[in-house]
C-alpha cells in the first residue's frame, strides 16, 4: 500500500511549552485516520504543521512525497481542509462560497460550474445552495465547509474536529458523508477529534495522542483488543492494598491489572461471574469497594489504559 502522509519525529515548540512532541507515524492512500485525544493534546497543531501553516521546530513530514517545510506550494495542491472553527462567508450562498473558493483555486468557470454541481451531489447539497449560509442548520454549515474543501478534487482531506458544536443526529449525518467521499472517491482522510465514538466509527486506525505525544496507533479494534477480552473496573475507597493486589494476581483468570489512583483495570475472562467472586475476595481482604463495572473494553478503556486518564480528566487537567 502506498504512503500518502509520513511523519519522523515531528516537533513543535511554543517557548518553553512542548506541544507537539516527536512524534512518528504513516498513513496510507485511501484510509481514515484519526487522532484521538483531549483539548490540548496536540492534534491541531499536528494537523496545521502538515498543511504548512505552522513550521516544524524540529523533525520533518511528507504529503505526498512533498517536504512540508520546502515543498509547500506542492502540498498545498494536493490538500484540503475543513478547519475546526467555522471559516465560511455567512453572509454568502452556499454556492457563492464554493464558486469564490474556486476561484481562489483559478478554476476557470466551467469547471467550477462542474465542481459545485459534483460537491452538492455528493454531500446532498442540492436545493440548500441557494440559501444564505447564516439561515442554515450547523450540520448544513459543516457540510458545505467539507464540500469546499472538497472542490479540488484532494488528495488528502484534512478535517480538524468536523462534528464540533454539531448535535448527535447531525454529527452522525456528516460521519456518513465522510465516509461517502472516502469510498467513493478514494480519498485520505485525516481527522482529528476528542469524540470515542466518532474514532470508532469512522477511523481505519486511530492515533491516541496525550500531552503532544502518540501513545499508540492501531485499528479501534485492536487498541480495544489490546485492553483485554473483558473488563472490570473497580473504585477502591480506602487506596490500594497490597496483599487484595496479591490474591488478584494468583487468578488465573486475571489476565492483566492496571491501576490508576483509587481504580483497578481488570482484564480477565468471564466478564459479569467473575463480580460476585471479585466482591468477596475484597471485603475478605477488609477493601470497600465503592462501584465496580464488568463490559467489553471501548475506546475510551484504552484511552485510560495507555494514559491512566479519562479523556475528560486529561481535558480537565488541561484547564488546570
């Protein structure tokens, strides 16, 4: 499989504040790939470096086999984005949006007569072009953002937090025509979000990225598989106990234990049986247990299982 984007110890420094920080990774052409993690974590700046408008402090990366630092007009070319904060003339129809942006591209106005009426299709624009874009719902909105990115037939489409604002109904809604793009027209994508489920969904591999470092990258899949078979979370009151994290680990049905603070991860087999025996063996060993949870492992599992955090205690400690 081809490598569209490739990245070696990408870094960049704000001041003293490290926010992205050597981080190595590939994508392949035609996948979509997500980086998954809090506000914070670094993925925005990840993404504005591979579109060039942020230089690298150090490390280099390639689209398309262009040099991000010395090639920019060439990646620029191949790319498109739909940036995180809205960045389309509400004031403007949605097709006066994408006919302007087609110029910015000097397409000349067949093509773009051609572009728009291809972009509306396949985000099914049609009959909404008209309409001004300030009378539109957010999940309209966010669909012309991506059909203008789209207008240049990318290689690479960029979309950095795209169902941000948006409510579940429309966020499910644009994670289709994501799709669409990607299938149909055999397009990279590249997303950045802080949402488990839409990596889920839509990724082929995700990266988990926390404190400006990749932690790992596989398929949701494995990173799930990865945690365990099944898994017990368990809140400890009174702190860990040595001797209950003893007998835990003579089980032979416990497979793996991660502790984070007060909680117990528990990768085990035999998932919701496997509680009465968990329960008795703590109040045995004089432990109160304050809640425990039997399921198979999420993406959010594994987010804490590689962190030690939440995502949302990772965004928590970011506004700290």
């Amino acid at each position: 499989m081809k490598v569209t984007i490739e990245a070696e110890a990408l870094t960049k420094k704000f001041d003293d504040f490290v926010a992205v920080d050597h981080i190595s990774f590939a994508v392949q052409d035609g996948e979509i790939f997500g980086f998954l993690g809090p506000n914070g974590a670094g993925k925005s700046t990840t993404i504005k470096m591979l579109i060039t408008i942020l230089n690298p402090t150090s490390g280099q990366a390639r689209i398309c086999g262009y040099d991000v630092l010395h090639q920019r007009d060439d990646v620029r070319r191949h790319i498109g984005i739909v940036f995180q904060d809205p960045s389309i003339d509400r004031f403007l129809t949605g097709k006066e949006n994408l006919d302007f942006h087609g110029m910015i591209y000097h397409m000349d106005k067949k093509t773009r007569e051609s572009r728009i009426s291809e972009v509306l299709n396949l985000l099914d624009l049609k009959n909404k072009e008209n309409m001004p874009i300030k009378d539109c719902s957010g999940g309209i909105q966010r669909r012309f953002e991506v059909a203008r990115g789209f207008m240049t037939h990318p290689r690479v489409l960029f979309l950095d937090e795209p169902t941000i604002g948006l409510d579940i109904q429309a966020r499910r809604t644009l994670w289709e025509y994501i799709k669409k793009l990607n299938k149909d027209n055999g397009t990279t994508i590249i997303l950045t979000t802080h949402y488990i489920e839409e990596a889920d969904h839509l990724c082929d591999r995700v990266g988990i990225i926390d404190h400006g470092k990749i932690i790992a990258i596989d398929s949701p899949q494995r990173l799930k598989e990865s945690v365990g078979i099944d898994l017990i979370l368990m809140e400890i009151a009174n702190g860990s106990n040595g001797d209950f994290i003893a007998s835990l680990k003579r089980l032979e049905w416990v497979k793996n234990i991660e502790q984070h603070r007060n909680l117990l991860e528990l990768s085990v087999e035999g998932g919701d049986r496997r509680v009465p025996e968990l329960l008795g063996l703590a109040s045995r060993h004089g432990v109160s247990v304050t809640s425990i949870d039997s399921h198979k492992p999420s993406l959010e599992d594994t987010f804490l299982h590689y962190t030690g955090k939440t995502i949302r205690q990772s965004e928590e400690e970011q506004k700290r």
